[in-house]
C-alpha cells in the first residue's frame, strides 16, 4: 500500500527546521530514522501533509563529555551502543542500545526518535528515567530543559510543543556509576514483554548512594520507579531490601494478562529479573 500524498523536507540546520516547524506546526511530523513513521505512512494509519527529515543536520550527531554526557539525539543507536565515550561513563546506556531490536534498526534507528516517539514498549524512555536525563528542547523562540520524568506524559505523548526540537541529551548520573538494561522479550517479538532499566552508585560502607529505576512497558508510558528508588537508598543490597523494593516497584505498574502471558507469570518473571539485577549490579562494585 502506498501513503497518502506528502510534501517532503530535509533542512540541514537547526535554524531552518526551526522556520518549517514555525510554519507547519500541527500539520507536520519530524522523521528521524523512519522505522516507525514510514510504516504507519505506508498501511495508512496516518496521514501527515509534511514530512520534515532532519537525518542532514550533523549539528544534532554528536557524543560529548564535558563533566556532563551530552549526545546528540541523531546519533544512531548502534553508535550509541559502541561509543568508547558512552561505554566509558555510562554502562547502562551502552548495554540498553544494544538490546534495541535487530542491527537494521540499531544502525538507522536514532536515540532521540526513540524517546520523542514514546512508545511504552520503546527501550530509551525507561533508561533515561533510571539515568535522571535532561533534555535541551529549542524552538524558535529559545531553549528549554525537561527533566526526563516531566517529559514522558502518556502513550506517544510528550511535554513538546509542535514547533519544539529535541536537540541534545544530558547525562549527570556518569562517575562511579554502574548500570545494566534487564529486557525479557518473546522469539516473536523485538519489543519487550518488559524491560527494568537500574544505574547504581555506592557509598564507602556499600550502602546504595544512589539509584535510577525506568520500567519498560510496564505502564501506558515508560514509569521511574520513585518510590522503590527511595527505599533502597542509604541501604545494602540484600534480600529483604530487594523484595520490599519489588512490592513498592510493582505499585507503579499496570500489569494484565494479555498473549504473553498471566498477570501473575509475569510477575513472577519480573520480580526474578529485578532482584537478581539489583543483586548483579551490586556485585561489581
């Protein structure tokens, strides 16, 4: 089947997305790696009088580190996955791109169409909610910075504005951090059933210092798992701790039975992979 007529746009700079973005507002769709918006074109599941492409603009493919990780959101998802700068200061990014879907994807697929699409079984919202991400959002008008936690709001819906851009990705969360991406998918399937995103940091008595938890497809739209956040901190790792962070962890959840399985399977495999992961991570330090 072949998509509804389009116009077709490929700025190569952020001033000019701006100006078509102004222009086209509500009217238009950015296209980043295309894995998503092309199919939903071609079935006709959606119809969009502009398409703006902004795979041209090399001002936002970038992976910096400046006492802060800054990437690029046009920074594809198999670099991300292989960067030395990403391996080196965050572990859970670099294992979480990894295990996104296939090589095709990794190697046209972007980090920041992944987040900006918001699709609750998509790999990146859950880990930028364990890594306490900020994004830099410009328009026209100015940038902005959203906390990675006000930014997912529900199933493909965000806090950005029609005419908003996602021009860089910040990560505090990076010394003496490690972090692991725990995915539990079917062979039918390269989304996960469910996926928990942990980054961990310690105190000198091997008390938990610090800790970031993003839930994959665990909700309408990726969830940060605060409040089992807050028990463990200051505490070890044992497992008490681990299963009365599960009972809090399992209130930001919205679990049912479904083709993958029941409810209480899948609660029983998501516990395993929680306590076990929390376990692991602790390990290494």
């Amino acid at each position: 089947m072949y998509p509804d007529k389009f116009e077709y746009f490929a700025p190569d700079s952020i001033s000019k997305l701006e100006q078509l973005l102004d222009k086209y507002k509500d009217d238009s769709k950015i296209m980043a790696g295309g894995h998503s918006l092309i199919p939903l074109l071609k079935l006709r599941l959606t119809s969009i009088p502009y398409i703006i492409d902004i795979s041209n603009i090399k001002d936002l493919n970038f992976v910096e580190y400046n006492d802060n990780l800054e990437i690029g959101p046009m920074t594809r998802t198999a670099e991300v996955a292989s960067n030395k700068i990403i391996r080196d200061k965050c572990k859970l990014l670099s294992d979480a791109a990894s295990k996104v879907a296939d090589p095709q994807v990794r190697n046209m697929g972007t980090v920041g169409g992944d987040i900006c699409e918001a699709d609750p079984r998509n790999d990146m919202p859950a880990v930028m909610l364990a890594l306490n991400a900020e994004f830099e959002v410009t328009n026209s008008k100015g940038s902005r910075i959203i906390k990675a936690e006000d930014f997912f709001e529900d199933a493909y819906t965000t806090a950005l504005e029609s005419n908003d851009i996602l021009t860089k990705i910040i990560i505090k969360n990076t010394e003496n951090y490690y972090g692991k991406y725990y995915k539990y998918t079917t062979l039918s399937s390269d989304f996960a059933v469910f996926a928990i995103a942990i980054n961990m940091s310690l105190n000198g008595d091997k008390t938990v210092k610090d800790i970031g938890i993003g839930l994959t497809n665990l909700n309408n739209t990726a969830v940060k798992a605060k409040d089992a956040e807050d028990y463990l901190k200051n505490k070890r790792i044992d497992d008490k701790t681990c299963n009365d962070a599960f009972n809090l962890l399992l209130k930001s959840c919205d679990i049912e039975d479904d083709i993958n399985g029941k409810k209480e399977d899948k609660e029983k495999i998501l516990k395993d992979i929680f306590v076990n992961g929390l376990k692991g991570i602790y390990k290494v330090f």
